[in-house]
C-alpha cells in the first residue's frame, strides 16, 4: 500500500522546482497504522510559499483514494507560524483593485499607479492576487526574478523591488509558462502565504491586483486582511459594467462591506498619433461616470486607448516613467486616489486613522 501512496504522490508537482514531491526529496516517510495514512514532508526553504498548498493536495488526493483512511500531513521543517507575527503591521493602508470583468487593463493601471505614487516618494507595495495568471512580474520587468528568504528568529519572504515598489507574485516561483491547475482552497491558500510571509515592512500603501471576477480569493483576501478600500477598473462599454456593478455589489455586501475608493475608466477613447485633438469613443461613452454616480463615489480618471501604454506594459517599463501626456493622466489619478484615501481615514475612530506620507 505503502508503494502505491508513493506512486499517487509523484503526481503532486513542486510548481517552483518543477518536480514531483518524491523525486525531489521533499517526501521523507510514508506509514500506514491501522485507518491513519501518514505523510511527512520536508521542504527545503524554512518558509515555502507553496508548502500549504502541497499538503492539501496530498490530503484531498489521499482522501480521494482511499475514504477509509485518515490522512496526516507533517512537516518537518520548523517555521513560525503567522499568527505569531503580523506582516500587514506597518502597512498603513491595502487598496484592492478590481474589475470583475477581465480584459480593462486592471494590471496596467495598477502597476502605473503604484510607479506613479513610489516616484512621487510614497512607499508602495504590489501583491500580484491573481494566482492563475500573475502577469504583475512581466509588467515590472522582473518576470526572471527570484524572491529569497530571509533568515532569523522570523523568516520572511524578501519582495523584489524595481522603481521602488516591493513586489510579490506567484509568478516568481513558477516558470513563465507554467500553468497551476489548482482548485480554490489550494490558490487562497497560497495567496494567504504570500501575504503572511512577505516582508513587508513600513508602506504607506500595499496595492493588490485582484483576478476577474467574484471569487473564493476576492472573499477570503477581504475577510481575512484589513483592506481599506477599493478602486473599481471598468470600460465605457454597457457588457464591461454589468459585470462590473456585480463586483461592486459584492463590495458593498453587508457581510463583506468594503469602501468603494472611486471608478477609474479604462479605454475611454482613442486618439490617433497623427490626430492628437481627435478622440474616438469606440467603446461606447460615460460608463464610468454613470458607475460614480450610482455608488456615489468618484471618478478618479479616464484614461485613453494608447499603444504606447501597452507597449510599455508588454516592455517591462510603466508609461508613468516618460514625460508623456500618458503620464500626467496617472498622475492626476493617483492624486485623487490619495485625497479619497484621507477622506475615508477621516471617517475612521481616532484610533484607527493612518496617515498618508505627504
């Protein structure tokens, strides 16, 4: 039996060495004792980001094979556990970013407005939520990078940091073009690790880039960090905003309620290189104003259909880096996302008002 557990295991990849779990060494002992299967492990950081993950596969996997047994996953290697330590605690606010539906350019304008406040001498943060499709690494340009641990009574997970923004991904532990086939507690899982074991340090604000959609990590990143708000990215188009209304509804749901911050309006028209005054509304016009004014919240921008903002994005370089027209439009951004920030700390008890780096 033992022979055959062995065999099932070899199925369960390490998505950041790219190997199976036994002939990685990772699987150190297997011992079947009366209806107990149990199962130790040893990983070789201190701190793995995916080390939960792979101990609810075996679990769901030994489950599955064999419903009379119980299984018991241990782990040899010893770790703080992250109650005993708080990560979050000196990041004065986490902004959410979400669309719902995908495709608007959430990512794009996440990262440029992270570059555009980390240039403008505010300590940034970036968590890369979308564990089915990190593409946060390839738009700073540190898609090759590979976070290291950080070693002492507390080990943490060292982010990469490039134009001053400190970054974590799952991206950096799997290969370009790896693609995780996980079901919905193993991916929350690991975006809890990655928030838990980051070392995060003092930040003024720690963006998170959510995936599409209203899922298992939109519900379990809201309830189990203090997430100050929320910016909505949507499309002029009425397709983009039924979706997107869903997302904000969710926001807005008592049991989750979470401040929608402002709508920023992704793709509002197109203006052609050689016609700079001319402006194209392909996508349909006023989505995101009629989106503000049905939550009463703000517009905190409209950005255009521009090559050259893709083109950056796809080069590892934020536009928000030139002195372009594109650039000013962030910036004008960012600083209404930093007014609407003060303003909902103003709405906060005395004691749980942070301040906003000036």
């Amino acid at each position: 039996m033992e022979e055959r557990i062995k065999t099932l295991l070899k199925t369960i990849i390490h998505p950041e060495i790219n190997n199976n779990i036994v002939d990685s060494g990772i699987l150190k002992t297997i011992s079947v004792k009366e209806k107990t299967i149990e199962v130790v492990l040893e990983f070789r950081k201190k701190i793995d980001p995916v080390a939960n993950l792979i101990k609810n596969n075996i679990e769901e996997l030994l489950k599955s094979e064999f419903p009379n047994y119980v299984p018991v996953i241990k782990n040899l290697t010893k770790s703080t556990e992250s109650e005993k330590y708080n990560s979050l605690d000196k990041v004065k606010n986490i902004v959410a970013v979400a669309s719902t539906k995908g495709g608007v350019g959430k990512s794009t304008v996440t990262v440029s407005l992270a570059t555009t406040l980390s240039m403008n001498g505010y300590s940034i943060g970036l968590l890369d939520a979308d564990i089915y499709g990190p593409s946060i690494p390839k738009m700073l340009g540190v898609e090759k990078e590979k976070p290291h641990l950080i070693e002492g009574e507390i080990p943490l997970i060292e982010p990469i940091i490039r134009f001053g923004i400190k970054t974590m991904s799952i991206g950096f532990f799997i290969e370009v073009d790896q693609s995780l086939i996980w079901r919905g507690p193993m991916a929350t899982n690991a975006l809890k690790q990655l928030i838990e074991n980051t070392n995060w340090g003092e930040l003024d604000i720690l963006f998170i880039d959510l995936p599409p959609s209203t899922g298992d990590i939109h519900i379990t990143l809201i309830q189990t960090i203090p997430v100050t708000g929320v910016v909505i990215i949507t499309t002029p188009q009425e397709v983009a905003l039924s979706d997107v209304i869903k997302g904000a509804n969710m926001f807005r749901h008592e049991e989750i309620n979470v401040p929608i911050l402002g709508i920023i309006e992704n793709m509002s028209w197109f203006t052609p290189a050689e016609l700079p005054m001319n402006k194209y509304y392909i996508f349909g016009k006023g989505g995101g104003e009629k989106l503000a004014r049905r939550y009463n919240v703000p517009l905190l921008g409209q950005i255009p259909l521009i090559q050259s903002i893709c083109e950056a994005a796809d080069k590892g370089i934020p536009i928000v880096n030139s002195h372009c027209n594109e650039a000013i439009i962030f910036r004008d951004i960012a600083d209404k996302l930093i007014h609407a920030l003060e303003e909902r700390n103003k709405n906060l008890p005395p004691t749980k008002v942070v301040k906003i780096k000036k």
